[in-house]
C-alpha cells in the first residue's frame, strides 16, 4: 500500500492507496474537494462535517442517477443484443463509481478517527 498525501478543501489527509491505483485515488479526491468547494462556496453551510456529508449524498445521488440510466439503456436494448450468460462485459462505470465512492468514505473516516466520522 502506498501512501498519498491529498488535500479537500484545504485540509491534508493521508490515505493509504493500492499500488498503481494512484491516479484513480487522486481523481476522486478532486471530485469531493469539487463537490465540497461548492457547497462551502455557496455559503449555506460551514461546518466541514455537514459540507462532507452533503457532497456525499450529492455524488451518491450522482451515482444513482447513472445507474438508472444504464439501466433504463439496458432495458431499451433490442434483444438480440441482450447480454448472454457468461458474458465477459465489464461492471458498469455506476457501480465502479458507487465502490470508489464507498472506499473513499472509509478513506476519511479513517484519516479523521473517531471523532469526525463522516456516516
């Protein structure tokens, strides 16, 4: 495991990172530190806790939106082109995303401690 230091909204973290997963881990730093700028930006909130949550929660439902996206194409496909039993496709990028989503949680419920738990 290697260690990266990163920063969301100027604050560092250290968070461990399976080898070769570097870039992976970097860009969805940047899409919490993105979605918890703009939540501190527009003003509303200022707690770090609640900005973290809310951002959560907005990628979350990013998330969900897509699969039912894929999913709503899935359905729309004609049936010749079904997937088969076996097939050898890839995850959707939803569920790829969703467990990115749920590692980082772990990530910076690891790097805060007990006492700033995100969920």
């Amino acid at each position: 495991m290697k260690q990266i230091e990163v920063q969301i909204l100027q604050q560092s973290y250290l968070l461990s990172c399976p080898e070769g997963h570097e870039s992976r881990l970097l860009e969805a730093v940047e899409r919490v530190d993105t979605a918890m700028t703009r939540i501190r930006d527009a003003g509303k909130v200022r707690s770090r806790e609640r900005i973290a949550v809310l951002a959560a929660l907005n990628l979350a439902f990013d998330i969900a939106d897509r699969e039912a996206a894929d999913l709503a194409a899935e359905r729309a496909q004609p049936a010749g082109h079904a997937h088969t039993i076996g097939s050898t496709s890839q995850p959707s990028d939803a569920s790829t995303d969703d467990q990115q989503l749920q590692a980082l949680v772990r990530r910076l419920d690891d790097a805060l401690g007990e006492d700033g738990r995100l969920l």
